[in-house]
C-alpha cells in the first residue's frame, strides 16, 4: 500500500469515527431532551413501544403540538371555568356519575379553549403530555373510572378519586393552578 492510499484509508477512517461519534451524541442528545420535556411520559413510552420507537412517537407528538396555536385564557374564561366547576363538584354529593361527566366536559371545553383540538380522547392524552407531562396520568386515571362508570363498575370512592385527577388536571389547563388562579377564585367568589 503506497502512502497515498494509506492517508486516505486513515481520512475514511477518521470520518467514519467521526460520523459514529456525532450520530452517538446526536442520539443521546435527543433521547435526553426527550426525557427532560417528557419525565415519565417518556419512561411510559419507551418502555411501552422500546426507546428507539417510543422517542420517535414522542418527538411527533412534541411536533404535532408545536403547529397548535395554544394559548392561556383570559382571566374572565378562567373566572367562568371555575364557576362551572365549583357547580361541577358540589353536584358530586348528589349525583356523582354526572359530575364526573360534567368534569370531562368541562376538561374538553378548557383544551378546546386553550386551542387543543377535542373529540379522540387518546390524541387529547397524548397532546397535553407535551406541554403537561406530570398530569397527564390524571388524565387517563380519570378516564379509566369514567368509563368503568358507564358500565357501573366504579364506586364512589372510584368516582371521588376520578374527580381529583380531573380537578389536577383542569387546574394545570387553566395554566397550572397556582397563585393566580386561586386569586381569581377568591375574587369571584367576592362578586
């Protein structure tokens, strides 16, 4: 082998290295964003569908949502969604399979307020856990008893724990709960 073609192989050699090395941190880079926007969401879907095939579906998730115009509500829609589901859970003690249906109305009305697109409950799932991924398990706890519900399988304390993870989950829609949100509650309880 003459020197020529002796620095080419070493050239062909080094890009080689170099392309196994980008396409490695290229993969752990993306496999950890994943994770940090995801948190258990994640763990979920690689576990579920194996890493390769379940950061594939995260990350089209992620970019599904990205073309969503979404957007927090105006303090009054917040005012009226809290309203509503203050009416929602006082009904509970009277008729708790229609709360909960109530609940899941109200939740679809917030995500369609927001701009999620409604009506496939999975998609809907699927879609707040990119931008809410610590809630979503509330989302699909809630919609477990629900369903049970409709089949009469589900008691009242079954019914009891769906609308807390409804409550946590349309807490975090109407932008998290938090400060804000309680200081609307108390000034339109005030009104």
């Amino acid at each position: 082998m003459d020197d020529t073609t002796l620095a080419i192989v070493i050239i062909l050699a080094g890009v080689l290295i170099l392309a196994a090395v980008g396409w490695y941190w290229m993969t752990r880079s993306r496999s950890r964003r994943l994770r940090e926007t995801f948190g258990p969401e994640y763990e979920r879907a690689v576990t579920r569908d194996g890493r390769a095939e379940g950061e594939k579906l995260l990350d089209e998730r992620r970019k599904r949502v990205e073309k969503y115009e979404l957007h927090p509500l105006p303090a009054g829609d917040r005012v009226r969604f809290l309203k509503r589901w203050d009416e929602a859970q006082a009904r509970f003690v009277d008729d708790p399979e229609a709360a909960i249906a109530d609940a899941q109305r109200l939740v679809d009305e917030v995500m369609e307020a927001r701009g999620y697109p409604i009506g496939d409950p999975q998609r809907q799932q699927e879609d707040i856990s990119v931008e809410n991924p610590a809630v979503v398990s509330h989302y699909r706890e809630a919609r477990l008893i629900a369903r049970r519900s409709d089949s009469g399988d589900a008691s009242t304390e079954d019914l009891r724990i769906a609308i807390q993870h409804y409550r946590a989950l349309f807490q975090t829609l109407l932008e998290g709960g938090g400060a804000a949100v309680a200081e609307e509650r108390v000034e339109a309880s005030v009104r």
